[in-house]
C-alpha cells in the first residue's frame, strides 16, 4: 500500500482571500454559496456533507486513496463523511491536535504539558481529554489510516525544538489509552508530521520521535515531512541529463535508508518558479517528482500527500471551491489538478519487491548471502 493522498482543508473563500503570491487584475472575487469557514473550524462534519461531497468524489476520480484532515471537533459526528470516503475508496489521516481547544502549544517541555493557562486550563489535560475522544470516535472506521500526534512544532513558535518531549508525551498516553482499550478499540498507527529541515536535523529529530526514551509507548509509528524542495522540472547531471541523484529527493534516501519506521511525505508540492500559476491557474505544477516516489524511492517511502486541495489564500489549491471566482458556481479543476491525476493514476507500488512476489503465500529469495556463523534451533 502507498498512499497518494490530498491534504484537505477548504474555507469557502474567494479571491479576495488571497494573499499570498502573485495577484491578478484581470480575476474577480465571486459569492461562495456556503459561508466562510475560519481556520479553527472542522471541515468534515456530517452537517456539511452537501459541501464535501463533490470534494471527495473529484478527490477519488484523482487516483488518491488518501485525505488528510487537519482540524476535527470530537463533539461533532463524522460518520458521514468517513462512510462516504470508504465508498470512494479512500482513507483518512486524522489530526489529534486542534487549533482552539486540545492543542499542543510550542512551548519548552514540560511546560507544553503541563502548563495552566489563565482562562484556558492545564494544556496537557485539555488536549489529552480531546485526543482521547478523536481516538474513540476514528478508530471505530476502518478507513482511518492514522492519527497525526503533532505538526510541525518549529514554525509555531521559535521553541518547538523543545517541545518534541512533549510530542513523545503525548504519542505515549494516546499508545496507553489505546492499549487499554484494546478489546473493543483497533490500535490506529501514530505519526507526526515536520516540515522538512534538511540533512542531518530532519533525520536526527526522526530518530528521536521513533525511538523508545522512557518506554516504547513514547514512540511514534511512522514519521511525516512536508517537503517543498523539488522546484525544477528536472535536475540535471555534469552532462547536462536528467538525474534523480542531483534532485532534493536523494537525500532523503540517503537519510532514510535505513530508518525502522514508515516514513510519509505528509505534504508535498513546490509551487514556485516554473511551477508558479497566477490566476485564472493555467498551467502550474505538473508533479513531475511523482514518479520517482514509486520508482527510486519505492523502498523508502510509504505514502506522500499533496497539498492542499482547495485554492485558499497561499494558493497551493488544485482546486476551486464554488464562487471564488465571479460566475463561477460549481467546483473548478485547474490544469494542475488534471496534471496530478495523470501522475497518480499512471503510478503505482509495484508487487514484486527486492524480487519477490508479494502476490503468492510463499516466496524465498534467491540472493541471500549466507551467515557468517551457524545457528542451531
């Protein structure tokens, strides 16, 4: 399984909206039929069904098999909207952090667990009494594919670096609460999810969330980069080729070759230079770094996520939710969308790993050196 997902998180904006990168004269704001929705608020609840359903149908029609969510209210019914995604064939990456209430807050550990806020309470508390309840209420769909413990702690505030313990906390009461209830609850892998800060820190923090400090519970199961780092249509050799080894993907091979955890691109998608699109968004990225994740990066990476979904106002959108252009009433594919599809649906894992086909029940490989040293059962 590798998942091709879409980072999801519309707002019902409109042009007006943007702002962030190049503008144009010649588009108009529309009226978007639903009302705006803040960053805080939850996209995916059963009482906007009629907004997301067209999302995830043309999510579906991508070739993805994966959402991500970024903000859930556990006080609010999902059912909905994780029974339509399973018809669509698709899974769900659910955030246990929010952005109002049961957040993990970037200050130095212990404080990022433990402090008490005027007016808000104790952090810690708050945010894991509402952890709990999106684990309670996801784990019951067979379609979520994992909880994101934390996200990108460093650009929240100049001391993420030292709240990481606290992200550990957090992985390891989610882990004992699962195990808890392990008679009536599926145990849900755990990820977190960084912005990619290069070799050797990107690696180095890696090793540090996957590891066992204090029990192996504070560990999380997989780990994610947001990784923008691909902005050229090719990258060549001294003699002027295309080669994968000169792209800014080798060196996450070359960091994670040996990593003992899945590793996701949790988001992905340059959207400068030549991957640049300005309104009406002819053109833009054509995700020409698809391919190499299943071919060069095939045993390395597990999955990788494309952000974002709908046009908001950084424009990353491969989308445009209804009226936030003038006249423009339904949903709107750019070309950037149809260039992912053709990425998507023309990529896939291959069966046949390190020789072996995964197909059959029993397969043994061929090549394997034998041992220095003989073992008796």
């Amino acid at each position: 399984f590798f998942a091709k997902g879409v980072a999801y998180n519309p707002r019902n904006v409109n042009y007006l909206g943007v702002n962030e990168g190049p503008k144009s004269a010649t588009c108009k704001a529309g009226t978007p039929p639903f009302r705006a929705l803040g960053y805080t608020d939850d996209v995916s609840t059963d009482e906007l069904e009629e907004q997301w359903v067209p999302n995830l149908e043309a999510i579906a029609a991508l070739g993805a098999n994966t959402v991500r969510l970024y903000n859930v209210n556990p006080d609010k019914s999902h059912r909905k909207f994780m029974q339509k995604a399973a018809e669509l064939g698709l899974y769900i990456v659910v955030p246990l952090t929010r952005m109002d209430w049961g957040y993990l807050p970037a200050f130095p550990s212990p404080d990022c667990y433990t402090k008490d806020i005027e007016g808000y309470g104790n952090v810690g508390v708050n945010l894991l009494t509402s952890a709990k309840l999106i684990v309670k209420q996801f784990s019951e769909f067979p379609n979520t594919l994992m909880f994101t413990v934390a996200n990108e702690m460093p650009v929240n505030d100049k001391n993420g670096y030292a709240a990481y313990p606290c992200v550990k906390a957090l992985t390891r009461d989610i882990h004992r609460y699962q195990s808890s209830c392990a008679g009536n609850m599926r145990r849900v892998p755990l990820i977190y999810s960084d912005m990619d800060m290069g070799s050797p820190t990107r690696l180095d923090i890696a090793k540090y969330l996957s590891c066992a400090v204090e029990s192996p519970d504070d560990a999380v199961d997989a780990y994610g980069l947001n990784v923008y780092s691909w902005c050229d249509p090719e990258y060549l050799d001294d003699k002027g080729k295309p080669n994968f080894r000169y792209s800014p993907y080798q060196s996450v091979i070359d960091d994670f070759a040996s990593f003992g955890k899945p590793l996701l691109f949790t988001e992905f998608g340059c959207n400068t230079g030549e991957f640049e699109s300005v309104c009406p968004y002819k053109g833009g990225r054509t995700w020409v770094d698809v391919p190499p994740m299943f071919k060069q990066m095939g045993q390395v990476l597990s999955g990788a996520i494309a952000f974002e979904f709908s046009m908001e106002k950084n424009q990353f959108g491969i989308a445009l939710t209804p009226g936030f252009l003038d006249g423009q009433d339904e949903l709107l594919l750019l070309d950037t969308y149809r260039a992912l599809q053709k990425q998507f649906l023309g990529n896939d894992v291959n069966p046949t790993w390190d020789g072996i086909d995964v197909d059959k029940c029993a397969a043994l490989p061929s090549d394997v050196a034998p041992m220095s040293h003989e073992h008796e059962a």
